[in-house]
C-alpha cells in the first residue's frame, strides 16, 4: 500500500511538474511573442523618428540654402548699387558742383530758365549771396534782354550754388542746384553704370 501511495505520489508529482512545465513553456511563449511584438514596435517607431528626422533635416537644409542664396543676392545688390552710388558721385557731383560754383555756367542757366517764362510774368529768382557781386551787373545788362517781365532778385546767404526761381505767387518754385542736377544725371546715369560695371 505504501508503494501504491508512493506510486500515487510521484505519478501526481510528475503530472504536477509536466504541467507546470507546460505553463511556464506557455507563459514564456506569450512573453517572446510580446517581448517580440514590443521589439518590432520600437523598432517601427525608431524608424519613423528617424525618417521625420531626415525629412525635417532635408526641408531645413533646403530652407537654409534657400534662405543663404536670397542673402546672398541681396547683398550683392547691395554691393553693386553702393559701387555704382561710389562711382556716379565720384564722377557726377564734383563736376555738378564744379559747374555750379562757375558764374558763366550760372549766367547761362538763369538766361536759359528765364528764357522759358512767360515774357509778362512776375518771378522771383534767388541766387547764393556770395555770387551778388559777380551776377549785379549781368542782371542789369543781360537779363534785360531776355525776360521783360517783373523780375524779383534775391541773394540767399543759406545758398550755396545754383538757382530757384517761383512765380511771384509761390504756387511753386523750381530748384536747380548741384545736388539737384547730380541727382538727375545719377539717375540718368545709374542703369549705363549698372551695364558697364556689372553688365546688367
């Protein structure tokens, strides 16, 4: 009987550990399978995050590129209008203001704009103070001769060089200075300077 018990014993012994075995062999199963599943799924998504990576790299590469060149062109504009501005000054205002400050070249100007005018108009003329004693006469002898009008001469001791002259009125007055005459002639001059320089 003992040996029928004992019998008994390690048959249910044995059926205990087989299936217990086949548990833990089970639960080890489902623990690969979702150790797995978790290893696959990490790897996805590490995929992913790399993928959005290089694209959001690639797109601010692009960007900066983009963004580089448009610098880049700026400047070189800059550049160039500050070479073309350093040349027309260079050639253009010394020689405007050179003209300017000549009381010939001043004398044929006023003879020339007041020449324009309506020979019955009232006009107002103003010349730099330091030029009165050179135009007195002129005034007197020349101008005479071209304009009949009424004629207002004033000399401005805050006027360097040039000319304005207004209707008696002062609806407008028109200015013909050296900086006025540079900026015309740079303007004028500045796309010729663009092409020689840059040929543009």
């Amino acid at each position: 009987m003992a040996d029928q018990l004992q019998e008994m014993l390690q048959k249910i012994y044995a059926e205990g550990v087989d299936k217990a075995k086949a548990e833990a062999d089970k639960i080890i199963e489902v623990a690969r399978q979702e150790a797995d599943k978790l290893k696959s799924d990490a790897q996805q998504d590490a995929d992913r995050i790399i993928k959005e990576a290089k694209q959001k790299a690639a797109e601010l590469d692009k960007n900066i590129n983009s963004d580089l060149k448009m610098a880049a062109q700026q400047a070189m504009s800059a550049l160039k209008q500050t070479i073309i501005n350093s040349v027309l000054v260079e050639a253009v205002e010394a020689n405007t203001d050179k003209a300017m400050q000549d009381t010939g070249f001043l004398q044929k100007l006023i003879l020339e704009v007041l020449g324009k005018w309506s020979p019955d108009s009232s006009v107002v003329l103003t010349v730099p103070e330091n030029k009165q004693k050179e135009l007195e006469a002129f005034f007197k002898d020349s101008v005479k001769g071209v304009f009949s009008g009424n004629l207002k001469v004033e000399f401005s001791p805050v006027m360097k060089n040039g000319i304005t002259i207004a209707p008696a009125d002062g609806t407008f007055k028109l200015n013909f200075t050296d900086e006025d005459f540079a900026n015309f002639f740079k303007s004028y001059l500045r796309p010729k300077a663009a092409q020689i320089l840059f040929g543009e």
